[in-house]
C-alpha cells in the first residue's frame, strides 16, 4: 500500500475538519467564535466538530472567561500538528503525482 491516500486521516479529511485544523496549525490559540466565522459555520456544527478532533487528540478547548463572558479557545496539539503536516504531505504527493 504505497499509494499517497492511505496516508489520508479520515478524522482530518472532512472540508470543514481541515479547514479548522488549518486555522489551528496557523495559530497558537484561536477564540472558538474567531474559527466560527473563518470557517463559516453555525455555532452548533462547530461544536460537533470540535468534538470530534477533541476526541481524536488533536484539537484542545480551553474555557475561560473575558471580564464576566465565557470564552473558548481552541488549539492545535502536538499531535493533531503531526497529522495534519502527514495529511497535507499525502495530498501534495498525490497532486504533484509522486
């Protein structure tokens, strides 16, 4: 099996999965609104979302508060990083037609 696919994360590939690990990998932290809005979702699909990648190990939510509002920050961890460079690099050997 040497074919770049197997080599796909099936947790990382959904469009909206990737696009929230993409935002991640390009921040320390990001407020759980902030990636809403860039990823264009309801608040609810997000959450579901989340919680998949939680689950999987590569996403973390921390809560908190700003003054008397709650906040979620989401972050990327060390291994959903690895996953995610592992899934981009199996995408570009398959474009590139390695």
């Amino acid at each position: 099996m040497s074919h770049p696919r197997h080599q796909l994360d099936e947790v990382i590939h959904s469009p909206v999965r990737f696009a929230i690990v993409a935002a991640l990998a390009a921040a320390e932290k990001a407020e759980f609104r902030y990636i809403r809005d860039l990823v264009e979702i309801e608040t609810s699909a997000l959450s579901k979302q989340v919680t998949i990648l939680e689950a999987a190990g590569y996403v973390k939510a921390t809560k908190g508060y700003v003054g008397k509002r709650p906040r979620t920050w989401l972050s990327i961890t060390g291994e959903g990083r690895a996953a995610f460079a592992t899934h981009c690099a199996a995408l570009r050997k398959m474009v590139e037609g390695v």
